[in-house]
C-alpha cells in the first residue's frame, strides 16, 4: 500500500483523498505502482489548482460578469466535489467560496456603478432634452439646427435607461426637434415668399430704370431714379442669383444714363466756363463807370454793356450770384445817381427841404434860449433833459442840411 498526507492506495488500487469528512473515494488504479496512480492523480489536483487561480486572476483583472465567473465556478466545485483528486480538497473549497464572496461583491459594485450611471444618464438626457425644447423656440436656425444634431449624436452616445423612461425622454427629445424643424421650415417658406415677391418688385423697377436710361430729361430723370433707389431698398431682397442679376441690369441702366448726362454736362460746363469769362469782362467794363461822373453817358454804356450781357448764355451755377453782384452794384451806383440828380433839380422838393430846414433851425433855437433859461433859474433837471432833446433836433437839423446841400444850395 501507498501514501502521501492526502491521499492512499490500498491492495486492491483503490485510491483515496483524505477530507474534512474523512476519506472519499477517487477512483481505481490497475495500470501501474501505487506511486504513479497518487502522482496521477495530484497532477489533476494541480489542474484545478491552476483552474482555480486563474479563474481568480479573472475575476479580480477583468470584467467577467458575475454570471460567467458563477458557472465557472460551479464547474470547478463540481470537479472538486466529485472527488477525482489527490490534494487539499477543504483548501480548493474554501478558495472557491472566497471567490464566490468575492463575485458577490464585484456584482453588488457593478448594480451600484450601474444604478448611479443609470442615475448619470437619466440627468444627462433630461438636461438633453431640457435644451432641445429650449432650442425648439429659437430663431437662431443655423446655429440652432447645429446644435440639435449634436445633441441628438450625445444622446445616441448615452447607456439606455428603463424602457419607460428612456422612451418618455426620447419622445420628448424627438418633439422638441419637429418643432424647431416645423417652425424653421415655416420660416422659410415665408422668407421664400417675401424673396418673390421682392423678385417681383425689383423685376418692375428694373423695367422702369431701363426705359429712363435714354431719357435727356437730366433733371427729373435723376430724381426719379433716386425715388427708384429708394424703392429698390424698401422692396427687400430677392433670392440670391436673381437679387445679383436684378441688380446689375438696375445699376446698368442708371449707368448708362448718368454717363450720357455727364457728357452732357461736361459741355455745358466748359460752354459754361467761357460765359463766365465773358461775363466777368463786361462786369469789369461796367465797374469802370463807377464813380458816376456824366449820368447821360454812363446809362448809355450801361445799357450797352447790359445788352451784351444778355446775349451770353448761363455761368456755372456756383459763379453766378458773385459775377451778377458785380453788375447789380453798377446799376444801384447808378439809381443813386439818378436820384441825388433828380432831388438837386426838383423845385418842388428843394422848397420842401429849405422849410424843414428852418423850422427844424428855430426849434434848435428855442431848446438852447430854453437851456440858458433852466440854468439860469438853477433848474439843472429841466436844463438836462432839455439838452437831450436838443440833441435829437440837432441830428435832424444836420441830416436835412447835407440833404439840402445836394440841391445845391
């Protein structure tokens, strides 16, 4: 017979393992020493040993699930159980109850980690749909649009949660984008219908700047394409292509038209610029009959100069109050001459004049007889304001006898 500490053969080839409960058969051996059957069968204990060790290393390394690390073990309690091996079969036992304890816990952890990303992810997508349906009132469409795809690829990016649950958020989510996507749509079809109806507009604009374009009413024309301009900035824009199209054909007409007017008025300003030379020429002649010395002679040359003067076309408008001045000074320059003339030779007015005069002489008289009077009696107050009254009567007594000196008196 032979033995090791745990485990025998007897006479027969029976092998035995020694356990807790005392000795359990392991099985015959007839092909060999009783030596070689306990080294056959401790080779086997060994294997589940190493069975045993890495199913440990797995379940502390790795993320085996609690269900596959407890059917392997069942497995390996089973072949430890079934008694099919020479070795500490109690120590096999109790390493593959610690490793049960030890799948429990892993289970217990992951329920807890899998509760609080459940919870992580719930808060997650009900923030995800709190901003979609914020977003479903914006009018920020592009952004908005962008945005609301990139929460959908967040969502899809996020552990389910109940059935339930998931699928209220999810209709949620999914409303609050066809809303936005109904009310950009919307907007839209309406921006589109605003563009025709600019298209249309800005279609009659163009026809209207094109049949001015050869139009020589340089004045009204003009206004009328900025009435049009106007217009054409009310009108709003056009899809893109036509608003660039329309545009071009409106600014092409008012081209053409403005160039032709340019033209226009580069002759006339160089016609213009002779004019004004003219102008100045019979101005500076004119000039020439100031001071007035023989009234006769110098309305006769002015009527002549005046006469040629009418003969010449418009001065630039910017020239013309300054060049006309000059003429209109000439004829009041000779209207004053005319007038002290008319006044020198009028008896009538001459009479009239040498009577103001004396009268306005004797009341000049009588204020300063008055004067010497007031003083005399010590009376300053009458004295004074009788002396300003003089004054005044005297400013008159001047002006009237510089006017009768122009009678020649």
């Amino acid at each position: 017979m032979s033995s090791d500490p745990w485990g025998r053969v007897d006479e027969t080839g029976t092998v035995y393992v020694r356990t807790a409960d005392g000795e359990q058969v392991v099985g015959s051996w007839q092909a060999g020493s009783p030596e070689e059957a306990l080294a056959y069968f401790e080779r086997k204990y060994d294997g589940i040993v190493v069975e045993i060790g890495l199913l440990e290393r797995r379940v502390k390394t790795t993320d085996l699930s609690a269900k596959d690390a407890t059917t392997a073990i069942d497995h390996l309690r089973q072949q430890v159980d079934e008694h099919h091996a020479v070795g500490d079969l109690d120590a096999l036992r109790k390493r593959l109850d610690a490793l049960v304890a030890t799948v429990e816990a892993r289970r217990e952890e992951r329920k807890v980690l899998k509760a609080k990303q459940t919870d992580e992810a719930k808060q997650a997508k009900e923030a995800l749909v709190a901003e979609a349906e914020e977003l479903a009132k914006s009018e920020q469409w592009r952004a908005a649009g962008e945005r609301l795809r990139a929460l959908v690829d967040t969502w899809k990016g996020l552990p389910r949660l109940d059935r339930k649950s998931d699928d209220e958020l999810w209709h949620r989510f999914s409303h609050a984008r066809s809303a936005f996507s109904k009310r950009r749509k919307a907007h839209f079809a309406a921006l589109d219908a605003q563009r025709e109806e600019a298209r249309k507009a800005k279609e009659k604009l163009v026809a209207e700047a094109e049949s001015l374009s050869g139009s020589t009413d340089w004045v009204g024309t003009a206004a009328r394409y900025r009435d049009l301009m106007t217009e054409w900035k009310a009108a709003g824009r056009a899809q893109r292509e036509a608003e660039d199209d329309l545009w071009n054909r409106f600014r092409g007409a008012q081209d053409v038209f403005f160039a032709a007017r340019g033209e226009v008025f580069a002759e006339r300003d160089a016609e213009q610029g002779e004019n004004l030379k003219l102008k100045e020429e019979l101005a500076a002649e004119a000039e020439k009959l100031v001071p007035v010395k023989d009234l006769k002679a110098a309305r006769a040359a002015f009527r002549g100069i005046n006469e040629r003067w009418e003969t010449i076309g418009h001065v630039p408008r910017d020239a013309r109050p300054k060049v006309e001045g000059r003429m209109q000074a000439v004829e009041r320059a000779l209207q004053e001459a005319e007038e002290s003339e008319w006044r020198r030779t009028n008896p009538e007015a001459r009479a009239r004049a040498e009577g103001l005069t004396g009268q306005l002489q004797a009341a000049v008289d009588k204020l300063r007889g008055q004067i010497d009077t007031a003083r005399a009696q010590g009376n300053n107050a009458r004295a004074d304001k009788l002396a300003k009254e003089l004054e005044g009567r005297q400013a008159l007594l001047d002006q009237a006898l510089k006017g009768l000196e122009e009678f020649g008196g």
